[in-house]
C-alpha cells in the first residue's frame, strides 16, 4: 500500500474510531502514533520518537513535548498533541513556538490527530512562523495537499 492509500486508510479508521476517543492520550495512541508511523518512523523505536522529549526553555525546566522525530541524536520535527476533542483555532501553539526557539528543529506539528498544522522558520531563523504552511484535514484529505506531505 503506497502512502496515500495508507493515509486514506487511517482517515476511514479516524471516522470510526472518533467517537470512542476522549482523551490526549487516547489521541495519541489511536491517531496520532499511527499518522507518525505512516510518515515512515517507527514510534517504537526510541532513538528515532522520542514520547516527552525535554526542550527546557529558559528558567522554565521539564517542559516537554509530546514526540519529537529525531535523526542522528538530534530534533528534526516536534509533535505537540491535543485531544481529539480539541479546536486547533482556539488551541494556540504557543507551547510548540516555545520548544521550537530552543531545537534546532525545521518542522513543528499542531495536532489533536485528525487536523495537522505544520510549521517551519520560514520567516525568521529559528523562530517558528505564525501561520503554518501546511494544513491537513484528514477527515477531508486533498490529494495534492498529501503529496506535499511525502516530503516528510
């Protein structure tokens, strides 16, 4: 099964799964770790996600982020999940800009398993934009929205 057909697939299980789902962590399980599977890394693996991982900022120590995606011992993309209940235009992402300043990551991810928002530093170094620049619904999955998605 190739990528889309996978991501088509777990878009299915979402609309059935959904209104068993109450919790952050029943997100992650049933739809967040799976989406983060099919974008090719093994959350099973923990040199490769990394489930709280510590992104200290300033004074503030032990704050974590739900997975971090890691590539030769470091950060490349940050996930900050939200319960599946959750409305991402109300849910800021002012936690994820926080753990972004302090990686050097290139990509965070806003999610609540079944919207993804994605954002980089496009604008400024090292500081993650405002908008994101990728947005995925998947329970209204656009295809060519997906293809940008391979990229990951």
């Amino acid at each position: 099964m190739d990528f889309i057909d996978q991501l088509k697939g777990l878009s299915s299980q979402i609309s059935k799964q959904l209104d068993h789902i109450e919790t952050e962590e029943a997100t992650k399980n049933a739809l967040i770790m799976p989406f983060i599977n099919i974008l090719g890394y093994n959350v099973f693996n923990p040199a490769e996600v990394v489930p709280e991982f510590t992104c200290d900022v300033g004074t503030k120590k032990g704050e974590k982020v739900d997975y971090a995606i890691m590539k030769d011992e470091n950060p490349i993309i940050l996930f900050e999940c939200k319960s599946a209940n959750s409305d991402l235009e109300k849910e800021h992402a002012s936690q994820l800009y926080r753990y972004f300043s302090v990686t050097e990551v290139q990509v965070g991810v806003l999610t609540n398993g079944i919207v993804y928002k994605f954002y980089s530093d496009l604008e400024e170094s090292n500081k993650m934009d405002a908008k994101p620049f990728l947005e995925i619904d998947m329970l209204d999955i656009k295809e060519p929205l997906l293809e940008e998605m391979k990229r990951f």
